[in-house]
C-alpha cells in the first residue's frame, strides 16, 4: 500500500512540472503523454529509490517520453522543467518543518496548494513578462514620403488592423493627422477637414490635381458600421528597429483621434507589417 500511495504521489507532483514545462515551452502535447510520463517518472523512483543517478535518468527518461527525441526540444523542456522543480521544491523545503506534527492527508493537501500555487505564479509572470516584450517589438519608427517629404514617425503594428483598400489590396494604415499636418498641401488639406465620412459621393469634389493621389477607404466601426475616408497612396516608406526594411505601397488615412493609440505612437500599422518584419534579412531588407 505504501508504495502504491508514494507512486501516486511522485505521479503527480511530476504531472504538476511537465503541465508547467508544457506551458512554459508551449509545446502543446497532449494531456495522456503527460500523465504517461510522470507515471513511469513516479514508478521508476519508488522502485530505484532516490539516488543520484536513478534521479538523472528518470529526469531524461520523462523529459523524453512527455516532449520527443527532438534536441532543442528536450533542451528547453529540461530547462523549463528545471526552473519549476527548483522554485517549487524550494518552497515546499520552506514550509516543510511547518508541517512535522500534521497527519499525511494535511501535508499532501498544503503541499499541492503550494506546488500548483508556486507553479501558477511562476507561469504568469513569465507570460506577463514576455507579452510585454512582443508588445514591445511591435513598436518600431516609420518613415515614409509624403509630397516629396520625408516623414519619420513613431509606429505601432496593430494585429486588429486589417484594413485594405478594395480595388489595389494595397494595405492601410492610421497616421496622425496633427504630426503629418505640415506636410499636406493647403487645399487638399482643406477638403480632408471637411469630408463627410457619411457622403463618399463628395470623393468627386477632390481637388483635380490630387486625383491620382488619393482612394475611398471603407472603414468598419466598432459598431459593425460603415464608413468611409479618404486614403492617400505612399509607394515610398520604410520601418527602423534594429534594421531598415522596405515596406509595399500602401495608403495612409489620416486620424484626427491619435490621442488613442496604442503607446502614444503616431501610426497604426497594417497587420501584414509583422511579416515584413519577421522577413528581415530577405529581399525586402536592406
């Protein structure tokens, strides 16, 4: 009976590290390998006891049964699994001598609470920290030409922002209006302050020069609406992070609003940015 309850026990402390591991790498194997794994991990370390060597190969034995023979992989998930069997084992160490006079059923249920609550703060954090940072890389400079200007403005690439203009399939993006406002000619400035998003008819009333300059944007309100704005063609711009890399023709529609975008930048970029990003180091990068 005892090695029965001790088994268990081992089954599912290890269960606990390779779901943490799991997360941590997303790996995204499925819940039966896991349990498969910390099983044979549990049976394994009753039978050969705890020795330093029973524990090593036990330790590559679930590592590989849980995440494959692929190198990296077993690299990362023994690294992750690591940090949480570290972390973990040294709380319950903490409490452990707080624990010496309770009966068995109080220890197993105070050292789950400790293991999954350790476990589950490690993993937010870690996720917090690093959505941070993909937040972050979203963030670059922007630099395009507008009327023979060269306009550098803080960007942000909107994953939400999926807006094309119809007839080209060109991408659109959201610039704001007040730090582009002294590059605009005077007149074409003038009908962009009074067009009404509600009548595309007044598209006609552009001023004749700037015709082939500029195109009807439908937009798409937050109140599943339509409405329209007037989007100026860029076939000149670039993005700056670590390295300058050319981004495709595409129209700008100016926002009066900016107050509201993300990190205080001064454009909302086209989704499709982050696969020119992502493609850095290929034709599109110089």
């Amino acid at each position: 009976m005892y090695a029965e309850v001790m088994i268990t026990l081992n089954a599912l402390i290890n269960y606990c590290l390779l779901s943490f591991t799991n997360k941590m790498g997303s790996f995204q194997q499925k819940k039966w390998r896991l349990w498969v794994s910390a099983l044979a991990g549990g049976t394994l370390i009753v039978i050969f006891g705890g020795g330093f060597v029973s524990i090593v190969i036990t330790f590559v034995l679930m590592i590989t049964i849980a995440f494959g023979v692929n190198r990296s992989n077993l690299i990362l998930a023994a690294s992750n699994c690591l940090i949480g069997a570290l972390f973990a084992g040294g709380l319950l160490t903490v409490i452990q001598p707080l624990l010496k006079s309770a009966n068995w059923f109080t220890l197993l249920a105070v050292g789950g609470v400790v293991l999954l609550g350790s476990l589950t703060g490690v993993y937010k954090n870690w996720f917090k920290i690093n959505m941070k940072a993909v937040k972050e890389s979203y963030i670059s400079q922007l630099t395009l030409q507008l009327f023979d200007h060269d306009v550098t403005l803080s960007c942000y690439t909107d994953t939400g922002n999926q807006c094309i203009e119809a007839l080209s399939g060109k991408p659109v993006h959201f610039v704001s209006a007040a730090k582009v406002e002294s590059y605009i000619p005077k007149n074409l400035w003038s009908y962009l302050l009074h067009f009404d998003g509600n009548d595309p008819a007044q598209i006609q009333q552009v001023p004749q020069e700037f015709q082939h300059h500029v195109r009807l944007i439908r937009l798409a309100t937050v109140q599943n609406q339509s409405t329209w704005a007037i989007g100026i063609k860029v076939n000149k711009l670039s993005i700056q992070d670590n390295e300058q890399c050319s981004l495709p023709p595409c129209y700008i529609v100016l926002t009066k609003n900016s107050q509201h975008f993300p990190r205080q930048t001064d454009a909302i970029l086209h989704a499709s940015t982050l696969f020119v990003q992502q493609s850095r180091g290929a034709v599109l990068c110089s």
